[in-house]
C-alpha cells in the first residue's frame, strides 16, 4: 500500500503544483472553481504524507460498517489521519426530493458522528452538471445545460441549509474536471483499458475481469440487462461490445464541449466521480456511495478506471450505499409525477420532524415515504425540545441517575452501522429520564448529551439559557 501511494503521489498530474505555497494561502473549507481544484489536490497530497513519513497504521475505533461489496460489517479503520468520505451528488435537473434527502442526511450524520468520534474528516459531494440528462432536460426547458445546473444547485444549497444538512467541504461540479478526466482517459487507453473510435472513448468493460464489484453480478448477461435498464446504449456503433462504457464522447452542436486528444467533446458520467474522488481524496477512499441504483454498473465502472488509472487497491474500502425512497410502493421520479419536494415539506413540517422521519429508516433500507408518519415525528421532536427546556436543581450535585448508561447506548446504536432508529429509541428514553427526574436532580449533563447526539441525526434545538 506504502509503494502505490507513493506512486500515486509521483504520477498525479498536478503534483507539480508547491505545497508550501498553497497551504497557506487556502484554509481547510469549501472551495470551488479551477483554483479549488488545484488546491484541493494539494490538500490531499499533504493529508497522505505524514502517513508515510511515520508509518501510521491503521488506528481502531469502535464504529462497525457494512459494505455493499462484502454484506457485512467489520470495525471502520480509518486508512490515514483523515477519513475521505466520498457521496455520488445530484444531476442537478429535479431537486431536492426525498431520495436525496435521504441520501444526503444519511451521509450528514455519517460525517458528524466521525467527527464527535474525533475523526477528521473530508467530506466531497459532487454535483454531476454534464450528462445526457442534464442536456435533455436544458432541450425540454429551453434552457441551457449550465443555468438549469446554477438554478438547481442553488435551490439544493438552500433546501440542505433547511434541514440543517451540513454542506461538504467540497462540493466540485464535473465540469471543473475536465483536464484531469483527459489526463486519466489518455492513461487508460495508452495502458490498453479503453479504445478510441471516431472522436469517442470506451472502457472495454468486457475484457476487464474485475468490472463487477461493488455489485455481486458475475454474468455478463445479467450486467448487460440491468445496464441497459440504466441508461446504457448497446446499440452504438462504435463499440466493440455492447457492454463498454462512455468515457469521452463528441458533443452535439448544442451541448458544452472541450478540447481534447480525441477532438472536442465531453466526458462520460462514471469518469467524472473517478476524477473527483482523486482529486480531492486520493487513491483510496474510506467511506463512498449514494443511492442504491448506483450500485450497478456507475460504481463498478468507478472502481475499475479509478484503480486501472492509479494502479493501487482497494479504490474504496467501505461502499455504503443508501436505500431508495418509494411513493406507495414506485420509484420517486419526475416522470410519475410523483416527486417529494423538500421545498413542499418544510412550508408543512419542521426541519426536525423531516430529520426524524429520514433517521426513522436504517440508511441501506429501501421504504415507502409516509406522510402520516410526520405527525409523530412532530411529537417526538416536541418531547425532545421539552427535556431540553426542563429545568433541575443546578446546586444539587446529583446528576441523573442513568444517563452515562443512556448516552453509551446512543452511542453505540450510532457505532453500529449508523442504526439510527434504534439510536431515536435510545434518546426518546433520555428524554424520558430527564422529564421524569424529580426536581432536585441537575439534568444539565444528561441535557447536554440529548443535544449533542440528536445533532449527530441532525436536530437542532435553541441553546441552554445563558448560552
Ligand atoms: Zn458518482
């Protein structure tokens, strides 16, 4: 792993670009824009040193995750002093409805409770704003590709501030890529991964014995079938199998398009995710995923360019993906018109109950979105508010008796795959014992835990008086 690494860090294309220099001029926080890009590399090639220099192994934490590769859990070690932690973002043409909300509130939790853990933590969320749909939709609308992207991105900036979803540190757009997607392409050709045919380049996923995981498909019918249920085009002439991926395409006269070695044109969708991911985080990443449906084949074609481009395993070492959100048993999707809008929820519900409704599901669960489930959620953020609004007696000395106890198993539900339903059971019953406390009990340490864990699923509640 030591000797791939520091392959890695001799072969990036931008490794060129001064240390020194850059740290600091740019402090740790979101950026954006070629310059982001630049420095952001930079940040990743400074987080991975000191783990060479030293020798820092893996270090224990008591949290437990599955993977979708494996199916099942095993203790989260994070790989260096920083855990990466990757989410496959919008393409920005319907948003926000409850799928994403579910996506991105799971990974917020994921982040927040690493980081009360005492991780630190680096967190990425693309936005995918070049892609057939993209275009298609900017047709529909009369619009263009990049102000349906500005539009919608800003209307998910303001439905994550909404509901108290931390935004990323960095949130780059596909677009912002595109000299690092050339530089891998031209690598996976020249090392005889991908073909070239009339101004467009293919993974040659046929050929590659290893394109699957993180899916559990092993035949190529079976792959075939369901890549073709998700936008595959088999029947394109240029390919040699029916099976190979897009990695850069010629454009249509009114699509964006850039210079490249093959003639102007834009990048395949599963390349930009490999580009981001290393350039933000390197070539190994701790914790990656999305919605269920990117299992196969988005992940998969990640996996195989990321680790033919960088040469080192595993790309990902813990493939968390997040089950879909259903509407009376079918897909949500603009199609069906039947879209949950965040937009539409918050003018009803507070931001909490929403929160509580999304935490209510195991994040690998695939459920129905129940709008009668709300007015309990109301209830129980209601409960939640009162214990943290309760007074005690503050010059007793006697704290509440079984809150140590309460606040480890909140913990440990959290530690434990992110069992986030079972971690609101745990804190309705601290809410419990503080409303129950008789008067002469101090409630303030037991408060102080109801506060700081239900953040962790993303309540937020007024400050203590004097705070
Ligand atoms: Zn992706």
């Amino acid at each position: 792993m030591k000797i791939g690494r520091k392959q890695a860090l001799i072969t990036h294309p931008i490794a060129r670009w001064n240390v020194h220099t850059a740290s600091h001029l740019c402090p740790y926080g979101l950026w954006s824009g070629q310059a982001g890009n630049v420095l952001a590399s930079v940040y990743w090639l400074q987080q991975v040193r000191p783990a060479q220099r030293t020798g820092i192994e893996e270090k224990y934490s008591g949290m437990q995750l599955s993977s979708t590769d494996t199916g099942s859990k095993r203790p989260f070690h994070p790989i260096s002093d920083r855990v990466g932690v990757y989410v496959c973002g919008v393409t920005p043409y319907d948003t926000t409805h409850v799928g994403h909300l579910f996506t991105f509130a799971t990974y917020d939790t994921i982040v927040r409770l690493l980081r009360l853990l005492g991780h630190r933590v680096v967190y990425v969320q693309n936005v995918t704003d070049v892609d057939d749909d993209m275009m298609r939709k900017a047709r529909e609308l009369g619009t263009t590709w990049d102000k349906l992207a500005e539009d919608q991105v800003s209307q998910l900036r303001s439905d994550m501030h909404a509901l108290n979803i931390a935004m990323p540190d960095f949130f780059p757009r596909a677009s912002e890529q595109i000299d690092l997607i050339i530089e891998m392409t031209k690598r996976l050709v020249a090392h005889g991964w991908a073909y070239t045919a009339n101004g467009n380049v293919y993974y040659e996923a046929r050929k590659d014995p290893e394109f699957g995981p993180p899916s559990d498909l092993k035949s190529y019918g079976d792959m075939l079938v369901l890549a073709n249920e998700r936008g595959n085009t088999p029947t394109d002439p240029n390919k040699r199998d029916p099976l190979d991926f897009i990695l850069w395409q010629s454009s249509l006269p009114d699509e964006p398009s850039w210079e490249s070695p093959w003639g102007r044109g834009r990048p395949g969708w599963h390349i930009e995710c490999s580009a981001m991911n290393y350039r933000y985080l390197g070539p190994t990443v701790d914790i990656h995923g999305g919605g269920y449906d990117l299992v196969f084949p988005h992940h998969p074609a990640e996996r195989v360019q990321s680790e033919r481009f960088t040469g080192i395993k595993p790309f990902v070492r813990f493939w968390c993906h997040v089950g879909m959100v259903r509407l009376s048993g079918e897909k949500m999707s603009k199609s069906l018109g039947n879209l949950v809008l965040a937009r539409d929820l918050v003018k009803e519900w507070s931001p909490n109950a929403i929160r509580l409704a999304l935490a209510n599901h195991h994040y690998r669960e695939a459920w129905d979105w129940e709008a009668a489930d709300l007015p309990l959620m109301t209830e129980i953020d209601q409960q939640f508010g009162a214990a943290l609004q309760r007074s005690g007696d503050t010059s007793s000395g006697c704290p509440l008796s079984g809150s140590p106890m309460l606040r480890a198993e909140i913990l440990a539900a959290l530690e434990d795959d992110v069992n986030t339903p079972l971690a609101i059971v745990k804190l309705r019953a601290l809410a419990a014992a503080i409303l129950a406390a008789p008067v002469s009990a101090d409630v303030r340490s037991a408060q102080e835990d109801l506060r700081s864990l239900a953040g962790v699923i993303g309540l937020r509640y007024p400050g203590p008086p004097g705070a």
